[in-house]
C-alpha cells in the first residue's frame, strides 16, 4: 500500500463529538482530528432532549474541513455514537420530534411495567442484555404512555448512528452492534427478538433491516458532496456504530487471555466471546451480551464512569471553581486514600442533578465518613470507580471460567494515570492503556477491512500495536483494596456501612 488510504470517522459521544480523517499506509494507521464540537442537548418542557439536527450541522462542518486539508478523495466515512436513543421518522423521512436524551427521567418506573408483560429472566433469555432503565425497550414503553404515542404514527425509527448514516446516505439500516444496545435483539441470531417486540405490542413495521458491521450502505449524498467539496462516490459505511464496538475492535492484543475496559462517560468491563453467554449467574450479576463485531459477542458490564466527574465539574464551575482533569487528578493525589466510596451504579447518580452533594448524601446513608473538598470528592470518586472495577473484573472471571492475565483500557479515561494506576491495583493485573483514542481507530479499522484495506480483525489489532504508544502499569499498591474489599461489597450491594 504506497498511497495513504483515508477514512472519516465521526465519533459522538454524550460530551463531544469529532471529526477525524484517518490515514491508513503501510499498515500503520495515522489521525488527524478536523473538527470538535459539542453534542448539543436542549431542555423543553422539563424533559432532556438531542437537537440531533444541530449536531447534523456540525458533522457537515467536518466534512468540508476534511476536504479543506485533505481533498476530495476519501475511501470511506462512517459514525459511531452512545447505545439506545433513537429518532422516530414518518413516511418522508421527517422527524417525528426531538429524540429523547437516555438520562430522561420518562424511564421511571418502567422495569415494573416491563416485568408485568414479561418475566425479567424471560427478557433476559431473549436478549441476554443488562437490565438499563435507559434502554431502548423502556424508552419505548414510556413512548406508549403518552396520550399521542408516537409509535403508532411512525414509519421507522432509527437508532441515533443509523440515523445519521442515514442523513449521509439515504440508506435506512440498523447496523447490529448498536442494535444489541436496545434489549430488542436476539444476541444467537444476530436479529431483532420478533418474539419480544411481539410481546410489548410495539408496531414490526418501524423496525428497520440489521446489518452487519462493515456494511457498505451507499455513497455520500450528491448535495452533500457538492457541499463539503467530497467525491460523491465516496462510500457510506456502517462500521461498528456502537462506540464500544468500535474500541473493542480496537484492542491491541492477539495473545493470552485478555479484558478491555473502554474508559469514558461510560466505563464497560468485559471480554470478547464467541458465543453469547446467558444463564442465571450471569442474568444475577446484570452481565449485558452485546454485539461485537464479526460475530463476536461483547460479554460485558456497564458501570456509569467519569459522568461523574464530568457532573461535579460543571457544579463546581458554576461555583466559580473551574478545574479541568488534570488540575482534579493533581488534587485527588494530594487528598490521599479516600478510604470512603459510593457505588457509581447507585440510580441517584444517573441523572443530572448537583452531583458533589449525590455524593455525600450516598456517604451519609452508608454511614461513612466525608470531606467537601474538591481533591477529596474526586479521589472518593476515583477510588468507587477502581472497586467498582475490581469487582466486576472478579465477577467476569467466574462468569467466564477462566483467568485474565491482563486489562486493556482505551478511550480517553485512561489520560487519567492515577485511576489507571488505582485499577491495576485494584484488579491485581497488569492494565495496558491505549489507544486513548481507540473509538475512533476502530471505527476506521473496520472501514478499512470493509474496503479491503485490511484482511480482517487480526490486522487490524496488529496495526494499532505499531501505530499507538501504549503505557502498562503493574499492580503495585495491592493490600489497600484487598483490606476494603467486603466493606465496599457491602455498600455495592445496598447494605449500610459503619
């Protein structure tokens, strides 16, 4: 391969999104950040809602700057973003309305409904997915209890990266590993659980055709094209539209046994299978099998993650006390042991909301101790977040039969060495982190394996190894977390602490 291979990639999370043109040559891939901006939200009606069609509006700004720096010619562009919001369209492709924010609080109360239509093991034996109030099945179930039910007039919905690989392509598909983010598809089939949406009386019509990743839809619009200065052959490709799909895929390793942590707003814990794994162990510790890509399976467990911290920064701010990361790490450090910590799973945590006192409200309840410094608050989070991992690191080996001899960690969490340190630690393994920006590398590995640009996964793997520097921190401090290990299990698991 003596000329570059380039590929866009949009990456569009809860926080921000960008545009990224990467360069693929020799094997060795290159990224070029293009374009940043922030994934708006507006509020209305006190509920919480994407302006999707803003952020529509800035992926075609990284468009025509992808073509400013680098011309017209591109192999390749695709999307990925977060799990479970969807747009609902008419028959025209219109918008049926803002698509609702996953930290909308309509989802209340929804597990009770759900559980009245089908039993939660049967939901689980169906899907094999981690029980979420924000996931898609309860969003949809809150839709139906509205006076207009929206349901009932759309022509399709489409989850949020489909639907922007809609608007670039023309093309309505669901690409399947954001699929299986739903609790609506059949993780054996690779399909949507007609069984299930049958069960929940939700319209089959609005359920768009699944697709694999590494799908080419299309190519760009000719009015997009024309706009941004691209081909308009340039292809559209549904790539793992998941963004942990995307970082799985990613993971620099072929060798041993082997977890990945994709470290962001979300932290996911899990490890790559063959197979969906589904029983009553797994369904007791809310183990989710999502879609991986090639017919892998995402063995894996949710764990809301630097949300937090993300939360208390915009409290702070709006005191006055503006910090960005590195400033709270430098704290954190300083405070020293927390040695008091909160479950970063608890429901209180999940919604917006002042998120310094969630915090101390959770410590009073566990009768622990607290401090309102802001070093100690982050170090408290911190360390929650290590046990957290710790535990479910401990959960997936028994689940799984087996013992992992490291942890992978991508995504921009790991630009935080002292959580990186604190998780090895915590795990007792070895934490190998990078490629910080392992979303998006995925997102262009597997549009380069689409083209033919790479023969398959293991290529991909091997060429992130020798593209990225990668940091490993070897368990050092390990007496800390093993002496507070049954008094975080107590509070993990609802019990008062003291």
């Amino acid at each position: 391969m003596s000329e570059a291979k380039r590929y866009i990639a949009f990456d569009v999370g809860a926080e921000s999104g960008r545009c990224v043109v990467g360069e693929l040559r020799h094997d060795q891939l290159q990224l070029n950040e293009v374009h940043r901006f922030p994934t708006h939200s507006v509020t209305y009606q006190g509920d919480l809602f994407w302006d999707i069609l803003a952020i529509f509006e800035e992926m075609k700004i990284g468009l025509s700057r992808a073509a400013q720096q680098f011309g017209s010619t591109f192999d390749g562009i695709s999307v990925d973003t977060w799990g479970v919001d969807y747009v609902l369209l008419d028959p025209a492709g219109r918008l049926l309305g803002y698509p609702y924010h996953y930290r909308s609080s309509r989802t209340d109360g929804m597990f009770e409904k759900a559980f009245k239509i089908a039993s939660k093991k049967e939901i689980y034996n169906r899907t094999g997915i981690q029980f979420m109030q924000i996931n898609t099945l309860y969003q949809f179930l809150a839709e139906k209890e509205q006076k207009l039910n929206l349901l009932n007039i759309a022509d399709r919905f489409l989850l949020i990266p489909d639907f922007f690989l809609y608007l670039l392509s023309g093309i309505k598909k669901a690409e399947y590993t954001i699929v299986s983010t739903t609790q609506l598809a059949d993780p054996r089939r690779r399909e949507w659980s007609w069984e299930l949406i049958r069960a929940f009386d939700l319209p089959e019509r609005i359920f768009p055709e699944v697709v694999e990743a590494g799908t080419r839809l299309g190519n760009l619009l000719p009015e997009l094209a024309e706009k941004a200065g691209i081909d308009r052959r340039t292809p559209v490709i549904a790539s793992a539209s998941h963004d942990t799909a995307a970082a799985v895929a990613a993971v620099p390793t072929l060798e041993g046994s082997w977890a990945y942590l994709s470290s962001g707003t979300w932290s996911l814990m899990g490890a790559e299978l063959a197979q969906p794994l589904i029983n009553d162990e797994t369904l007791e510790q809310n183990f989710t099998n999502e879609g991986g890509v090639f017919g892998s399976v995402r063995f894996l467990k949710n764990i809301v993650g630097f949300w937090l911290l993300q939360e208390c920064r915009r409290v702070w701010r709006k005191n006055g006390e503006a910090y960005d990361y590195a400033e709270l790490t430098r704290l954190a450090s300083e405070a020293g042991p927390a040695k008091a910590w909160i479950d970063p799973n608890d429901t209180r945590f999940l919604q917006p909301g002042d998120m310094p006192a969630k915090i101390i409200s959770f410590l009073k309840e566990t009768n622990q101790h607290y401090h309102n410094e802001i070093g100690w608050i982050t170090r408290c989070v911190l360390e929650s977040l290590a046990f957290k991992y710790r535990l479910t690191f401990k959960e997936l080996e028994e689940l799984t039969a087996q013992r992992i001899d490291r942890l992978h960690a991508v995504g921009g969490g790991i630009k935080n060495e002292l959580l990186c340190q604190m998780t090895a630690d915590a795990i007792n393994r070895e934490v190998v982190a990078g490629p910080i920006e392992g979303t998006v590398v995925g997102n262009i590995g597997i549009q380069a394996i689409a083209m033919g640009d790479l023969l398959d996964i293991d290529a991909l793997r091997k060429a992130v190894a020798r593209s990225f520097d990668l940091r490993t921190y070897q368990p050092r401090e390990v007496d800390y977390w093993e002496k507070h290990e049954a008094f975080y299990r107590s509070i993990a698991k609802g019990k008062l602490g003291g």
